[in-house]
C-alpha cells in the first residue's frame, strides 16, 4: 500500500507529466483559456488514461508476453487506444448521457494525444504490475487535471494584463509553464 | 528550381517544422537537454520521416479513404519500431537518454501532418525529399535548440566544455524541464517579430499550424478528431 501511495504522488506531482515529462503539450496549450474546458479536458484524461492503462497491461500481459511478441507493443498500444476511445464514447453515449455531457466532446481529442501513449510504454518500461500500471496511470492523469487547470485559471487573469507584443498569446503561456514547472521541481523533495 | 530541390528547402527553411510551423513540440521540449540529444532524435524522425513519405506515398491509391488514418497510424508505428531496434543496437546510449519519446514518434504530428498532407497526394520520389526536407528541418531545429540550452545550462557543446567554468557560472536550470519552456517562450516571442517584419515587406511566413496556436483546425490529426468545434 505504501508503495502505491508514494508511486501516486511521484507520479502526480514529483514527475508532472506536463510540466516535468512534456507529454500531452497540444491540449495544455490549446484546451487551457477556459477554467470549465480544462477541467473538462482533465476529466475525460483521467478517464481514458485509468481505463488504457489497465487495457494494455492486460493486453501485455495475457497477449503479448505469453506470444513472446512484446516488441510489437507500441503498434498495438496505439490502435488499442483509438479504437477504446471511439468504444468508451459510445458506450458513455448510450448509458451515461449525464457524463457524456461532461466529457463526450474532448474525448476523441484524446486518441493521438501522446500522454495516452507515453503512460502505457512507460507501465512496460518500469516493469509495473497490473494494479501498479492502473494507480500509475490515474495517478499520471490527475497530475494533467491539476496542470491543466492551474495553467486554466492564471491564463484567465493574464487576459486582463499588459503584455509586450512579441510575447502576446502562445509566448507568455509557455512563461507561466515554465514558472509553474519550477514551482512543481519543489516538490521533487518529497519522494 | 527543382521539384525536388524546392521540397527540400521548402522543409528546411521556408516551412521549417520547429520554427515555422511550430510542430512536434513535445519532443522538441523533452529531448532538447543537450544537442547531441536533440540531433540524435531530429535524425530518427528524419528517417521515419522519409520511409513513411515513401510508402504512403507509393500505397496511396491502394488505401481506402475511409481508413487511411488507421493505416498510416500502423505503417508508422511498424518503421518507429525498426528504428528503435536500430538504436537500441547500435546507439545504446542515446536510445536510453531518448527513452520513452523514441516510440512516441508515432504520435508526433509531423509525421502524421506529412502523410496527410503531402505523401498522400504526390508521387514517390517528391514525397521521399519532402520527408528529406522537413526531416532535417526538424533536425536543425532540435539541433539549435539543443545548442542553446546546453550552452547556456552547461557550458558545452555536443559534451565538449567550450565555457569555462572559470569564469561561467552555468545556468542550470536551461538543461532542467523549466528552461525549455523559457526558450520556447523566447523563440516564439522572436519569431512573432520576425513574422510581423516579414508580413511589412510583403513576404508573409507559413502560418503556424502546430499545437502551440491552440488551434485544431490546423491539426494534423483533425480527421481523426470529431470534437473539436465544441472544444473551443
């Protein structure tokens, strides 16, 4: 219990995986101006990740280790991942229209997004079992929810300050992300 | 000019995938700690780059539309995982310092942005110097980027002390995760000057078309992608 509770918080907070792994960048900069969106967003990540992590340390386990086929992983991986991602938004469709309210629409921006990818190579990379890779992938997904949304609500007061030109937009943005990465390398004392 | 040369400085210089069009920025940001680093992964893509180009380009009349994305999706996570085998046997130690972000070439939205836009229209060999070109586009600017930052955080370039440190106290927080946002932040605050400059003398640039416009129109996995409008 000790373990998973210290691989949680390395994974949430220590080693961000925005601001200290750089995975998922598209939707941190581009599903960030609205406090709602990002939340939103950081939602229908902790889903996917949670359910993809566990698919594929299924999937590596009960397929590919017992075919002696491992190195086919990273095709596998992805296409399991779009195709559980069209699955879950249909099935969210079909019995839970409340959550799909909620989270339908950014679920199909999810499919490509790297972090999906990245947290099921790296459950392979560090050797993770089952349980570990699915508290490693929610705990990966909640670090996204609390980058997104902080990087969310600075971005809404930015709006209201003078900026110089050049660095208008995308540029001050990645400041903040830079500020809030130092903020978060304080954390790496912890673990 | 050439056909082909023109693919290939329309990759390197006029629609330069790091500086231009702003794409692949995850690795861009993770694997810029040193210049060696990013050299090493502007090559590997460089050659994913250019294979996928060349067998999209050489299947595109024998992949159905509707399921084009799918099939590019395994024909380039097929050579990801040749090159990664490569590496790991021949380049050990690089393979290890790129680690994850070697098989997250799959998902980088040059590769996919290329095939989409290019290779799936043009035949074989101007597909293969588009792959070329963009490719090492992406190389020097990785490369650059390295440059800078390990200079500035560490004194060296390519492992080699060229500051002493003597004198040079180095900034380590430029080979820490912070510094690359700082020296994306200044390169797209440096460009957003160059492209006002260039727009006066009537020489517009390439808009961008990456992440970093936090626009998904311009994705290259927008097909794939039915949610973006609401995300808005």
């Amino acid at each position: 219990m000790k373990t998973l509770i210290l691989l949680a918080v390395g994974s949430a907070i220590v080693n961000n995986v925005v601001l200290s792994q750089f995975l998922g960048i598209c939707p941190f900069l581009g599903v960030s101006k609205k406090t709602e969106t990002a939340a939103g967003m950081g939602g229908a990540v902790i889903f996917v990740i949670t359910i993809s992590s566990f698919v594929t340390a299924l999937i590596y386990k009960f397929i590919l280790t017992p075919l002696d086929i491992q190195y086919l992983k990273t095709i596998v991986y992805i296409l399991v991942i779009a195709a559980l991602v069209q699955f879950v938004e249909m099935f969210l469709k079909k019995s839970m229209p409340a959550l799909y309210q909620s989270l339908g629409v950014y679920l199909p921006l999810i499919t490509t997004n790297c972090a999906v990818l990245g947290v099921a190579l790296t459950n392979v990379t560090k050797e993770y079992n089952i349980l570990e890779s699915v508290v490693n992938g929610f705990a990966t997904a909640v670090g996204f929810f609390i980058a997104i949304t902080i990087m969310a609500g600075i971005r809404e007061k930015i709006e209201y300050n003078d900026i110089p030109k050049p660095f208008q937009g995308t540029a001050i943005v990645l400041i903040t992300a830079c500020l809030m990465s130092i903020a978060f390398m304080g954390f790496s004392g912890m673990i | 000019m050439n056909k082909n040369v023109e693919r290939l400085y329309n990759g390197i210089v006029k629609e330069n995938p790091t500086f231009v069009l702003m794409l692949g920025m995850c690795p861009t940001l993770a694997v810029t700690t040193a210049a060696i680093n990013g050299l090493g992964m502007g090559l590997s893509t460089t050659v994913v780059l250019i294979l996928s180009n060349m067998l999209i380009s050489a299947f595109r009349k024998v992949i159905p539309n509707g399921v084009r994305m799918p099939a590019y999706i395994v024909i380039v996570a097929s050579l990801v995982t040749i090159v990664e085998f490569f590496m790991k046997a021949y380049t050990p130690s690089l393979a290890s310092a790129l680690g994850v972000y070697i098989p997250l070439i799959v998902v980088n939205c040059i590769i996919l942005g290329r095939a989409e836009s290019y290779a799936s229209k043009n035949p074989v060999v101007p597909s293969i110097f588009d792959g070329i070109g963009m490719g090492l586009g992406f190389t020097v600017g990785l490369t650059s980027i390295g440059i800078v930052r390990e200079i500035l955080g560490a004194g060296q370039l390519f492992g080699h002390q060229i500051l002493s440190l003597d004198w040079f106290t180095p900034i380590t927080i430029f080979v820490m995760a912070p510094g690359a946002f700082l020296v994306l932040a200044f390169l797209v605050a440096g460009m957003n000057i160059i492209r006002k400059k260039m727009d006066e003398k009537g020489k517009p640039l390439a808009s961008p078309s990456g992440c970093l416009t936090g626009d998904c129109a311009s994705c290259s996995q927008s097909s794939m992608c039915t949610g973006k409008k609401e995300a808005e």
